[in-house]
C-alpha cells in the first residue's frame, strides 16, 4: 500500500485514472476511507487523475493520541501529498467532513485549488450539529457500536434509500464495526470547532455546493450559506438523496464533479 509521510505521521493514499487528465484530489467523509469512493470511479477516472488520501485518523493513516485532530492540520497534510506526488494544482472536491477540510485547504493554499466542489458539508458546527454529534457518543456509550450504527441510519441515509436497500446494511454495517470509534471521535471534536464564516468571502475558486434535498445531517440551510458566502459558487440540490452521495447517488455526485470540472 502507497503511504507518505507528514507531520511525522504516516498516511495511506491512492491515486488511478489519467496520469494525462487534471489532477482530482477527493476528501473523505468522516467514517470513509480511500476504499469508499469506489463506486465514483468508473466515472472519474477517463476525466482526471484521481487522487484519494486517507487524512489522519482514517483508513489505513496514523492514528495517533490527541483531543482533536484540526482541519487545519488535514488541510496542511492534504498540501504535503500534492507536493509528494508533484501536483501544483488540483480540484478538490470533500464530502461531509471532507468538504470542511476542503474549505480550510483553500484558505491555506489558495493557489493549489483550481477548482472546489463542497458536497454534502457545513460552513459551521452549529449547535444541531453538536448535538448529533453528542447522541452519537451517547449512543456508543449506552449501546456500543450496534446502538451507534443504529441510530446514525436516519441521519445518512433516505427514506427511499432505507426502503429499498436493504440488502446493503449488512454490508455497511460490516464496514463500520471496522472503523476506530476513538480516532473518529478525535475526528468529530476537530468538526465541533469548525467556523469557516469569517473567511468563506475570501475563497477565490470557482465553487460548486452540493446538497441532497433529504439531508437530515448536512442540511441545506448549510449549503444556502456556503453557496452564498463564497464569491464565485453556485448551488446544486440533488432530489431525493440524503447524506451519503457516495452510496445513494455516486452516479450524479460524478457526473455533476465532471460536468464542473471536467
């Protein structure tokens, strides 16, 4: 497995696609890995080189002891791996927790982002958020991981997606059993001190902010704010889809990243 390392910590990424194509850096959500953006690639991979890196804390990544891991810090790391591979510039496009790292990315290092795409993410913890975040520890601590996993569901996924999918849970839930709860929640408290609005009006890239129409966790008011603050950014709602675009809707999370960005 491919690793560099930053910040004295060791990080797993992946890179496929078009060596000949622009350079498409994808940020994970908060309990995604590399492995997680699979089913995008088919579409990806004739339009870019496709880079994904697991931030620390993730994956196959160091995990080390912390109270938070900052986004500014993953912001820096995800810096270190365009360097490391050569990269003057790239799109960045984040889900959820990822997007939070992409919009401290282009505060930090403007002149890497050629373009953004923001999908499924906040502009700030507000308070709804740090109560999902706090029942989700609660949960964890009253029920372990299956009260954990149970509880999330209505959060990440549509009622249509829950209705119809239900020979996916086994699956995700066999995934998630596998993630480390205490990195991720090293993770979750870097989230609970995200507030990107002072700085949103100084982003310069071209943006595009996209948003499932039945995101309980990630809401569209958030996304109105984004799309709003940031100068050059334009607003997509997806109907129907909930939260987690890279299982509900991987074919219009890339098709909409290519007709952007392409």
């Amino acid at each position: 497995m491919p690793y560099f390392d930053a910040r004295q910590q060791r990080l797993h990424y992946e890179s496929s696609g078009n060596k000949d194509k622009p350079s498409l850096l994808l940020m994970n959500g908060i309990t995604m890995s590399t492995a997680a953006w699979s089913l995008l690639l088919p579409y990806l991979e004739p339009h870019f080189r496709v880079l994904r890196l697991d931030f620390c804390g993730q994956g196959q990544s160091s995990k080390p002891e912390a109270e938070a891991y900052p986004l500014a810090g993953q912001a820096d790391d995800a810096a270190a791996f365009l360097d490391f591979l050569g990269v003057k510039q790239a799109t960045v496009a984040g889900l959820s927790y990822g997007g939070m790292v992409a919009q401290y990315f282009a505060h930090q290092h403007p002149t890497r982002v050629s373009r953004m795409v923001l999908a499924a993410t906040l502009a700030w913890s507000d308070p709804v958020n740090a109560l999902i975040a706090r029942n989700w520890a609660s949960a964890d601590q009253a029920g372990g991981f299956d009260m954990r996993f149970d509880t999330g569901l209505p959060w990440l996924f549509s009622n249509q997606f829950l209705g119809t999918q239900t020979a996916m849970l086994p699956r995700l839930r066999e995934i998630a059993a596998s993630i480390d709860w205490p990195a991720t929640q090293r993770l979750s408290r870097g989230v609970l001190q995200h507030d990107a609005r002072p700085w949103l009006h100084t982003l310069t890239c071209e943006t595009l902010v996209l948003v499932g129409s039945a995101d309980r966790l990630t809401p569209l008011y958030q996304s109105a704010l984004l799309a709003h603050s940031i100068p050059n950014a334009q607003l997509l709602v997806l109907d129907d889809f909930a939260h987690a675009l890279h299982l509900e809707a991987p074919e219009a999370l890339a098709r909409a990243i290519v007709h952007f960005a392409g």
